[in-house]
C-alpha cells in the first residue's frame, strides 16, 4: 500500500469513526426522548392514567347484526330470526363447571341433551367467551335464575336472536342451517380478511344457501362503548356504532311447488330438479329424505346428529347437486341429438331390433324381450329401443359421445350457486386413464362404449346436470346457470340487486334438430313410455323415462326385482319439459330404487307440471286442503 | 478424533462451542430474550403454549446466530448480491403468489411452513449495499450514491406495497444507515431530506386507507378510539398507570382485561411497562443502548469497509427497531406493525435479529485477521 493509499485509507476511517459517534449521540438522544415520554405518562401523568386504568374502564363490546331473512318468490319466509333468553356460562369465570351446572338445574330443567351439547361446545371452541347451556328459556325460568343470579358468577341470562326455519324439512337443502363457528370457519373468516367483523358474532352458515350467501346474509357488526369497572362489569354506555342487518334474500323458489314436489316423492328417497329454460331460475329443488335446520340452530344435540348422519337413507346428502345416478334412458333423447347433429343418422334412419345387439361375441340385450321390431329414430325414443343405440353407440365411437356430451354440462359442475356440488363421470378413455392406476385397468375397450350408449356404463350425472341438460334443449341450445337467488335486498338503503340470468353457453345446434328431438319426447308422454303418466294431461310435454341400474347383471341372468333387496333396485328417472312449443319448465326426477321411470318418476313429475302449469293440487293432497279448509 | 476428545471433556466442549461468540453482546441479547419470556408468561395467562412456542423460537434463534458468528466477512460479502437477488425474487413471488393474511400479501408457503421474504431483506439489503461501496470503495461519486438509492428503492417499494409498513420502514431505514456509513456528503444528504419531505405527498397516496387512518391518528387519537386510535389509546394508559415501579409481575390489569390488543407481539412493551413501570423501562433502555454501543464499537473496530458499514448498519437496525417499537406504544409515533427487538413474540424476527448478532460476532472475531 502507498503513503497516499494510507492516507486516504486513514482519513475515511476516521470519518467513518465520525459518523459512528454522530450516530451513536443520535441513538442517546432518541432514548433520551423516549425517557423524557415515560417519565411523563409514568410520573408526571401517572394519576391521570392509573384513574383511567383502575376505575374508569372503557370496553369495546360488538353488537352483532341481525342476519338477512330468506324468502321464497312470492315472499314466504324460509328463514327468520327470533329473540329469546339463553343461560350462558363463561367457562373461564366458573370453577368447578360441573357443580355449577348441577346447582343450576334446580332452578331451570337442564336435560342430559343440554349437558352433551354444553360439552360439545366446550370441546369445540376453545376460546368461546361464553357457551349456552340452556337456550329458549321461558319468563319465568328467567325470573327464578335473576332472583338467585348472586349465586351464580359467571352465568349470565342473553338476550339473543336464534334463527328459525318456519317451514321445517320445506327446502331444508336449498335454505341449508347454521351453526356455531368453529376453528375451521375462524381460519376461513381469516383467509377471507373479514375476522374483525365477526366480532360477537357465534353462528355461521354451514350448509346451502345459509353457507354460500354467508357474507351478504351476515351484516355489519357495529360496536358499544361501555365504560366497565374493576371487575369487567357495564356500568353504562357512551358510544354506539349500529350494527348493520344483513341483506335479505328472495328465491327464484316457490314454496307451494317445492312442497308439492317433495310430498310427491312420499317416504322414497330421490331428487328432482326443475328450472326456467330461458333463464336458469330453480323452481323447484327436491332432495329426499330432507331434515329439520332447525335441530342445528342451538347446536344439534349428539344424539339427534347421530340419527341423522348414522340414517343409511343420508338425509343430509343433498341428492339433486351430490347424488350420482346413471341417466339410463334419459340418456337416449341426447344420444339421438348427437346422431343427427354429427351426421351419423337422419330421421329416416331404422332398423330391424331383434331384441340384442352383438359385438365382440358378447350379446348386450334389449329390455324388452323379443326387441320392437322395425324402430326408426323417432320410434327409437318413443318405445326407448335399447338395440338402437347401442348400435348408434358403437357407430359414434366413445370420443365423439363424450365431446358431444360435454356440451351440455354432462360431467362438469353446473356453477348453481350452492357449495358441495359434485362433478360427475362423463367417461372417455382420457377419463379413464386418469381414474384408475393399472394399466389394465386404464385402457379403453370398445364395448364399454355400447351400454354407455344407453346411459350405463361409467355414466353418473346429478340431477342437477339432467335438469340442465333438459332445459338446455328446450332453450334451443341456451344454457343459463342455474341460480336460486332471484334478487338480494339491502334492508337498510331499500336497494334492490337482481341476479341477472347468466348465459353460461350457446350450443350450435340445429334448429330442425332440436325440433325433431322434442317432437320425438313429446311422443314419449303422448303414445310412448310416459303416456300412462300423462293421460288426461290438458298441456303437452315431452319427456323420457329411464331405468338406471344399481348394480350390473351378468350376461344372461334375468332380472327379478322381487328377489333383490330393496337397495339394489333399479332407480327410476324421468325428464320433462312443458309445455312441449314453448317450455316454461324443464325437470330432471330421480327416485331411488323404485324400478321402471315410467312407473316411480313419471308421475312425480306428472303433479310437479300439474301444479306448476294449472295450479292443480295432486288428488291426495287437494283432498287434504278440502278437509283443513 | 476431535469430536472425542471434545465429547472427553465437557468444559473443553463448551470452551469450543464458545468460540467466537462475543460475551456482551450475547449477554445483552439474552437478558432482553428473558425479559421477553417473562413479559410474554404474563401476557399470555390465557395461552400459554405461547411461552414454550416462544422458547422453540430462541432455540433456532440462537442456533442461527451461532452459525452466522462462523461465518467470515470474506464469505459473507460473496452471499451478497445472491442473497439480495433471492430475496427480491422471493418479494416478487409473494406480490404474485403469496397468501393474505389480516388483508396483507405478506407469506410464501415453502412446504409445510409459512414465512415472510421481506425478513430476508432486513439483512439481505445492508449486506448488497456494503458489498457495493467495498467495491467501490477507493473512489466514491454521487452517482454512487444514487445507484445505492435504486438498489434500496425497489424491495422497499414491494415491501410498502403488501402492505407491510413497519418492515418497509425498517428496511429503508437500515439502507439508508450504510448509505449514511459510507460517507455521503452533507449537502446531498440534506438534498436527500428536501426530497424525502418531497416524497411523502406521492407515497401519501400510495398508502392504504387503514394506514392514513393510523397516521392522522397519531394526531389525535381520540379522533377515533374505536378504531385506528385504540391501540394507541389503550397502550398509552397501560403504560402511564404502570407509575414509577410498575403494578407487578403478572399483575398488570388492561393486559389481563384484554384491553392490549397484539400484547404477545408488537404491543408486549405496553405490558411489560405497566407491570415493571418507569425502572423497568430505564432498565430496557440501557440494554438497548447497551447493545448499541458494543455494536457500534464492533464496527469501528471492524477490518474492511463492507463490515464496517454491515456492523454499523445491523446495530442502528437494533436501534430502530426498539425506538420506532416504544415510541409507538408510548404514542409519540404512528402504530406500523414493529416489533420489540428479542422481547416480541414471534419466529421470525426473532430469528433474524439473532442472525444479525452472529454476524456482529463473526465481523469482530475477525476485526484483525486482514488488518493491512
């Protein structure tokens, strides 16, 4: 290094050194300040403060707001709040809980069901505030326990809202219930950033449109400035911030159709699907068995939770957007769309059904023994022909069913705003190869595709995705989302949101096509497999009835439904729309296990276009309005 | 062979494992580490897995700083500009990928964990601007300057735009002290300040409703003392009724009614002070000023440019943090999300804190060996 090196080298140490001691009397000087500010709060206002700490206690308590009601079309409350008293216990306050509760069941009836749901809650939220222990309770339960409130720290009598379903299992899927928030819901409310106006507020939407309208049904939670004393008790209020409502929904849902639709259905197990071609509006939407919301308001007790998800009848799987059910012959009005519009058959088409159709040495059979005879394509819809399409299936080929079929929603979530909904299988050998592992297992041969030709198979749709599928081709070719909120209201500006139809797609098809298709299921209902349904109707309509099968028969083994067990029967299925020029309704019916479509489905959806078109009571329950009336 | 030897030897082992760590330093840190622990099992009566969660963090902590204080300067300086260039991807990854968490793009999932790259650039960014001036050393220009000022803007303006304002603030401050450190001119450093004044009103702009709104509070808290002022407000009485001795350990009353919001975290100084008043706030200013002047000593004693300006920079970061963290609580400054240097609860910091003693360590292990 040179002298001049050094120098240089020198000097910028020194003025480094310089800065560093700048910075280190900088670094004195803002300790010095910050002690200058603790001797000011801590000596020279510590009168001021510790007042302020020790007696005149200001606390922030949220006013949680009132949750936005759910209306039918026409105005009819689906789900209302009410008020009423609670004994809720601050778990933290209270010592030995299981003395406390033991003393307090002598002055208000504490069943065992309450006990078990206490517990539950307890175990559930962990950082809860306060938990009920009894809810609903009467006026005069309420005066006993304030007489003997000084016995009691750490239970208080609430004034809460509880939610209510006025019409019970009506809908129970599509309104859905709440319930308490739990740990999983705190971390979703985080994620979603909205924690902090979830202040004071213990219930949540869990299921249907109480969990996917959540945010607008919620509100704006407003706050309280309560001056506390040393114990955390309220002396009084000094400022309020109003809680803001939540926002009221109305459905595209008539109630009187979804009740005459699900009273349809009787004790059997299904779903039914019905929507406004030209727009996606639900008009009705049946899973069965339902459930009463109202059992999870308070938090469902462990015993009625155990009846409800033990019941191997699942009445909270909502079949119509979760249930998978093979078309069957639903299928075939499709199939026959697809043969027109890819060119492989024209109206004129026919052939000679011997009752089975050969491929690759193995005989796939005709439901009807002995086949129909000569059956063209409008023949093969009317008499539901077997043989026609799984020759047609074979013609096609699996890749062109699929890409056909894709179209009109078949295998892909229909976008309904509800949550859970399940996808389907539209099976192709790229679904295939993704569903299984072995390699054997992934290929794809030819005559998996001949019973998909009639709707079995790998097929598996919602009802759901049949109603659109239906309605699709009675809007020529429009498909419209389907949706069940018509409009939301904003309770406190009286502002109207309507939820405008949604064009999710427009089919390319055929305008003489679509015609010829809707002819041919209007021949269904008239001299086909639905006319038995459908006798005497004054409106026309089209439709189709399927046979979907639980389970495979083996090749020529016969199929005796009096020897199956009840849960290995058929599914009956049928899809209509009406009136057959211009369908206001189109509907998808699933009912479980009950055999042929024509005879369980069929006059499910016969009383649903009954009501929905004439406004006609079906005869037992019109008999029942006389009697009550 | 050595290892058991070592292992023959207890004292001789903890003699190694000692090596090079720098004993005031290391006493500072963890006496300010125990404060936190002690502050933190009265904060979190109602959590107290807290305690040892936070003891898990000091263990890391403290293995990172071990290892850092075995890193030479030398190799340190090559990390530089990779560390640098990884950090600013990894903020470019969080604008585009990260998770929101309170309304802020703040966290990169890696696997099963959750972290912060704007932590990395509280050390990534005064290691780059060191690097730059060593090279630069003999003949340092404005344009110097200025490049410096690009190299510091753009983290900076990524990490302000999450939004994260406390480490934004952080992160600009110590580039700002290695700018300062390498000798920039007086004139250009009051220019500096003209044109930082100047700046506010776009960066005004640039802010997040939430965070004018803290900064008006500060104002005037009682403005709104249900919102943006409360924190301000509650931590203020917390502190004042603390008096000269403090309420006692465990005994401070708005910590234990919940009226602290963020006690464990970035308000813990608000409880600490009400429990242990205005002797245990002089008691915590000493540490700190303690920490500074051991830090500041290191640095002046340092070999090479790039650690005397990395020694200097890291302290002043120490400094920063607690100043802008008490001033906060105490409500002469805005409420940005800071927290108290080894007292906080919460990994992260923790660990980068105790990351920055280490290469303290290791600058003053090393301030003789390439001495000219």
């Amino acid at each position: 290094m040179s002298l001049a090196e050094l120098k240089d080298h020198q000097r910028e140490l020194h003025r480094f050194r310089l800065r560093v001691g700048i910075a280190g009397a900088a670094v004195l000087a803002a300790f010095a300040l910050l002690f200058a500010r603790f001797f000011y709060l801590q000596v020279l206002q510590h009168d001021t403060y510790a007042s302020k700490a020790e007696e005149n206690r200001i606390s922030i308590v949220p006013i949680s707001p009132n949750r936005g009601l759910i209306l039918d079309r026409n105005g009819v409350v689906l789900a209302r709040n009410y008020s009423a008293y609670t004994l809720e216990i601050f778990p933290r306050r209270v010592r030995d809980l299981e003395a406390t509760i033991g003393e307090l069941a002598e002055l208000v009836e504490i069943q065992p069901k309450d006990r078990a749901r206490f517990r539950k809650l307890l175990a559930e939220a962990r950082n809860a505030e306060s938990l009920p222990i009894r809810t609903r309770l009467s006026d005069e339960e309420v005066a006993r326990f304030a007489a003997h409130r000084y016995r009691f720290p750490g239970v208080e009598i609430k004034a809460r809202l509880f939610r209510q379903y006025p019409r019970g299992e009506a809908a129970s899927h599509v309104v859905g219930y709440i319930g308490r928030i739990n740990a999983r819901d705190q971390e979703r409310l985080a994620e979603l950033g909205v924690e902090a106006n979830y202040r004071g507020t213990d219930f949540i939407g869990k299921a249907g449109l109480e969990a996917s309208y959540q945010q607008e049904l919620h509100g704006t939670t407003g706050f309280e400035q309560v001056e506390i004393d040393a114990a955390g008790r309220g002396i009084r209020t000094l400022a309020r911030t109003p809680a803001q409502a939540g926002n009221n929904l109305t459905l595209t849902l008539d109630i009187r159709l979804q009740e005459v639709a699900e009273q349809a259905f009787g004790e059997r197990r299904g779903a039914l699907v019905a929507l406004e071609p030209a727009s996606g509006a639900v008009l009705a939407f049946v899973s069965r068995p339902g459930y009463d919301p109202n059992l999870f308001v308070d938090g469902i007790d462990p015993q009625s939770w155990e009846s409800l998800n033990g019941s191997a009848d699942r009445p909270l799987n909502n079949r119509a957007v979760a249930g998978l059910y093979p078309p069957g012959s639903t299928f075939k009005p499709f199939m026959a769309m697809a043969a027109l519009e890819l060119g492989k058959r024209t109206p004129k088409s026919a052939i000679q059904d011997p009752g089975y159709f050969e491929f690759g040495g193995r005989r796939f059979r005709d439901s009807k023994p002995g086949g129909h005879g000569h059956v063209d394509l409008y023949g093969s819809i009317v008499k539901s022909s077997d043989t026609f399409y799984y020759m047609l299936a074979n013609d096609l080929g699996i890749d062109a069913i699929a890409g056909f079929m894709r179209q009109f929603g078949f295998g892909a979530k229909s976008g309904i705003d509800l949550e859970g909904e399940a996808r389907g299988v539209l099976p192709s050998p790229a679904w295939k190869r993704e569903r299984f592992r072995r390699p054997e297992q992934q290929k794809w041969y030819a005559g998996e595709t001949i019973s998909i030709g009639i709707g079995q198979g790998y097929n598996a749709y919602t009802p759901m995705q049949l109603a659109l599928a239906v309605a699709t081709l009675a809007a020529n070719g429009e498909m419209y989302r389907p949706r069940l909120v018509a409009h939301v209201d904003d309770v406190r500006t009286g502002e109207r949101r309507a939820l405008e139809p949604a064009l999710a797609r427009r089919l390319a098809l055929r305008p003489e096509n679509l015609e010829f298709v809707r002819r041919a299921m209007a021949g269904v209902n008239r001299e086909g497999t639905g006319a038995r349904a459908f006798a005497g109707a004054p409106y026309s309509s089209g439709g189709k009835t399927g046979t979907a099968q639980v389970i495979g028969l083996k090749q020529g083994e016969k199929y005796d439904e009096k020897r199956l067990a009840e849960s290995l029967r058929d599914h009956s299925l049928f899809i209509a729309f009406a009136p057959a020029e211009h369908p206001r309704i189109a509907l998808a019916v699933v009912v479980e296990n009950s055999g042929f479509g024509a005879r369980a489905a069929a006059p499910v959806a016969r009383v649903v276009l009954d009501y929905f078109l004439l406004g006609k009571l079906p005869e037992a329950a019109a008999k029942g309005a006389e009697e009550q009336g | 062979m050595a290892l058991e030897a070592a292992l023959a030897s207890p004292r001789r082992l903890a003699r190694r494992l000692a090596e090079g760590l720098d004993g005031p330093l290391l006493g500072l840190a963890l006496a300010l580490a125990a404060i936190g622990l002690a502050t933190l099992y009265s904060a979190a009566y109602d959590q107290p897995e807290r305690v040892s969660s936070q003891l898990g963090n000091l263990a890391v902590a403290l293995a990172a700083m071990w290892l850092a204080a075995r890193v030479p300067p030398q190799t340190l300086m090559r990390f530089a500009p990779p560390a640098y260039l990884a950090g600013l991807a990894l903020l470019v990854a969080v604008a585009l990928f990260g998770d929101v968490v309170n309304g802020a793009r703040r966290w990169l999932h890696v696997g099963v964990a959750r972290f912060q790259p704007a932590e990395i650039m509280k050390l990534a960014l005064p290691m780059m601007l060191a690097w730059y001036f060593h090279r630069k050393e003999a003949s340092l220009r404005l344009r110097d300057f200025a490049a410096a000022g690009l190299l510091l803007a753009v983290p900076v303006a990524l990490i302000a735009r999450q939004p994260d304002l406390g480490t934004a603030v952080l992160v600009a401050a110590v580039g700002f002290y290695v700018i300062f450190f390498a000798g920039i001119g007086w004139r250009p450093l009051a220019a500096l300040g003209v044109a930082a004044a100047a700046g506010t009103v776009p960066f005004w702009g640039m802010l997040h409703d939430y965070q004018r709104k803290r900064i008006l509070t500060l104002l005037d808290p009682s403005q709104d003392p249900l919102g943006a002022g409360y924190h301000t407000i509650q931590s203020t009485i917390a502190v004042g009724s603390g008096g000269v001795a403090g309420k006692g350990w465990l005994h401070g009353t708005q910590a234990h009614l919940e009226f602290i919001p963020e006690r464990h975290t970035d308000f813990i100084f608000a409880v600490y002070s009400e429990e242990f008043g205005l002797i245990g706030n002089g008691l915590l200013l000493a540490l700190y000023a303690g920490l500074v002047a051991r830090g500041l000593m290191i640095a002046a004693n340092a070999a090479t440019f790039f650690s005397r300006l990395l020694a200097a920079a890291i302290t002043l970061m120490f400094f920063t943090y607690a100043f802008v963290n008490m001033g906060m609580v105490s409500g002469i400054l805005p409420v940005v999300g800071v927290p108290l240097p080894f007292v906080s609860y919460g990994g992260s910091a923790l660990a980068t804190l105790f990351l920055g003693v280490g290469i303290l360590m290791s600058i003053q292990r090393h301030r003789k060996l390439v001495q000219t």
